[in-house]
C-alpha cells in the first residue's frame, strides 16, 4: 500500500484536465475533436472509480491507453496538440511495467517525429533533447520509488505474492486508513480472528484468497490473525464480515469494530491480539 493517499488532489486534477480537454473540442477538426472527447470520457470514468482503483497493480494496461491517447490527439492535429508534447513527461510518471514504458517511450518519439514538419530543425532538436531528458528524470525517479516501496514491503510480507503481512504493518495501516474513512467517507473495519495455533496458516490463506486485492491480511501472533475490510457503508462491511466468518473454524473467536471508534495512541500488537476477548477501546 502507498504511504500517502491523495486521492481527493488527483481525482480534481483528472477532473481538471477533462474540462481543458472539453473546451479545447469546439474548434478542432472531426478527428481530433473525437480523440479529445474520448480523452475526456477516460479522464472523467477514471476520476469516478478512482476510490478504490488506485490499488490496481502498475502491470495493468491503463499506462498504454493513455500513451494511445497523447499520441492520437497529436498524430490527428500536430500544429493544435503540439503542446501536448510535454505530457509524455507525466505518462512516464506513472508506474509501469518494462514492456509499457517501451510502448510509451516508442509512442513518444513518434510524437517527435510528427511535429517535426511543423518546428524548425533546431526548435525540434531542442525538443526532443528536453523530452528526453524529462522522460528519463521522471522514469528514474519512479523507478527508485517502486524499488523503495518494494523493499520495505518485502521486509514486511511474510508470504511473497500473498496478502499476508506482519503485524507491524497493521499498525501502520490502521493510522493510514482512519484519516482516509475520514476524509473520504470510507467505512473501515478491523476484524480480529483467533483461532489454534495448527489452524494459523489455511485461515490466513483462505482469508487472503477471500479480501479483496487492496486489502490485507496480517498476522499479529502464533493464534491471532487480523484484516481491514474497506467498504462504502457499513452494510455493505456487515454482508462481507458474514461471508468471511461463514468459512472461518467454528471455535474461532471473531472481534469487529469500526476503525473511526478505535483509539490508536496507545494500540500495540499485543493489545490488538486480546481483542477477540477485549473491547478495541478498552485495550488501547
């Protein structure tokens, strides 16, 4: 999971940009004109789902598509789009896997390439030296970011490829996510499951294969294991929480609370593990 959440911030930018493109479409020509507008419909689906899709894994192609659009609105009217140019910069931004950085960098020259009837011979040198330039800073900064992110992840997962973490990362989240609801009026819930110690490992894999991809499931002890269940109301959170503990073993011992009522202060995972017997608030 990122540190940070901005979602709110990205999500008026996106929103943002659709309107530039949209008052940009009145002038241009039909081709142009329906490049812009489908830029605009992938600006404005992108900004309504983004609640939940800014989990979504890098290798996914959403990074292509919106290379095939920088590249349509300047390939259908070079001497209108040419500023376009420049936003190759934030497309490489964006992680991405090798494969759709090669994609997106192929796109990019072709860009240069089709501006270069429009510039002079020394303007479009200097272009494409400064794009280059630009699109190696922001691949190297991202680069260095996932490997940051990578690493201490890593440290933290006790399964690779598995949504099973420690219970240090737990902590962290929780803080993470209580400002999100918060902000974002998300209903987060901690559940708390203990079961025997031979019972640990198949119920943290059946949980992890159950929770969804952008939540996780955390290990606290040799009996304990917690998740975060993110949902949009408190409804929807009890119909999942049913589900979840309808595959559990019937002497598991099952805590939930929602996250907004849990004091974090003083929270411990050897507090989080009593749960189950304890009232969160109390614990802390």
């Amino acid at each position: 999971m990122q540190s940070k959440y901005k979602i709110s911030l990205l999500r008026a930018s996106l929103l943002a940009a659709a309107v530039a493109l949209a008052l940009w479409t009145p002038m241009a020509p039909p081709a142009a004109a329906l490049l812009l507008w489908l830029s605009v419909g992938w600006l404005f689906i992108t900004a309504l789902v983004l609640d939940f899709s800014h989990r979504r894994s890098p290798g996914l192609p959403w990074q292509m598509l919106a290379g095939t659009l920088l590249l349509g609105l300047i390939a259908a009217a070079p001497e209108r789009h040419a500023l376009l140019i420049w936003a190759w910069g934030a497309v490489f931004m964006l992680p991405q896997h090798r494969w759709a950085a090669i994609f997106n960098a192929c796109a990019a020259m072709l860009s240069c390439l089709l501006l270069a009837p429009v510039v002079s011979l020394p303007e479009w040198l200097l272009m494409v030296l400064s794009l280059a330039t630009l699109s190696v800073l922001a691949l190297s900064r991202t680069h260095q970011l996932i490997n940051m992110n990578g690493d201490i992840r890593q440290r933290l997962r006790l399964v690779p490829g598995a949504n099973l973490w420690a219970g240090e990362q737990l902590l962290r989240d929780l803080l993470r996510e209580q400002t999100r609801s918060e902000r974002e009026a998300i209903h987060a819930e901690v559940l708390v499951i203990q079961v025997k110690r031979h019972q640990l490992w198949p119920v943290a894999q059946t949980l992890c294969e159950l929770t969804y991809k952008f939540e996780n499931v955390y290990r606290l002890n040799g009996t304990t294991l917690a998740t975060l269940i993110l949902s949009r109301t408190p409804k929807e959170a009890a119909k999942r929480r049913e589900l979840l503990c309808a595959v559990l073993p019937d002497s598991a011992a099952i805590y939930h609370q929602p996250l907004m009522e849990i004091e974090l202060a003083s929270l411990s995972i050897e507090a989080l593990s009593r749960y189950p017997k304890h009232r969160l608030s109390e614990a802390a």
